[in-house]
C-alpha cells in the first residue's frame, strides 16, 4: 500500500508550485473505489479528481509518471481557471 505522504511529495515534485501559490493538496485512498483522490484548494475553490489505478503505483516505484502528471495538470489548471468567491 502506498503512504499518503509520499505520493503528495511526489505530486509536489512534479509541480513545486503546488502548495505554494495558495494551491492546497491533500491525497486519500478511495477503499470503496479502490482509487487514490486527488484533492486541490486554492481559496474558496476545491476539486477532487480519482487517480486512474495503478497510476499512482507505478509513479511512485519510477515506472511512469506521464498519467499521473497528467490527470494533475488538468485538475490545477481546471482550479486555477474558476472564478473567485
């Protein structure tokens, strides 16, 4: 199984702004669906995305990271573009 904390520094790694500029990450397994969420903050706005499974396993053992990457992209970019409360 894999460590919460180590798979939001991963995500860290790959974008270092996460965090900090007013972007907030948390990460949880989903048992249910059997998938990782993917949860982002900046003020007000919040989005939750389900990593594809596997993704996160073989971003952390340095299989691939290209998916995982991805999915992470369009989710802060997704946050980024929504309107201020």
């Amino acid at each position: 199984m894999i460590d919460k904390s180590e798979l939001c520094e991963k995500i860290r790694s790959i974008y270092p702004d996460i965090g900090e500029c007013g972007i907030a990450i948390n990460v949880e397994y989903d048992g249910k669906n059997k998938r990782w969420v993917v949860d982002l903050k900046n003020g007000e706005c919040e989005l939750k995305t389900f990593l594809e499974e596997g993704d996160a396993e073989k971003c952390l053992n340095g299989i691939q990271c290209v998916s995982l990457g991805v999915e992470i992209a369009q989710l802060r970019g997704n946050i980024e573009r929504m309107p201020a409360r």
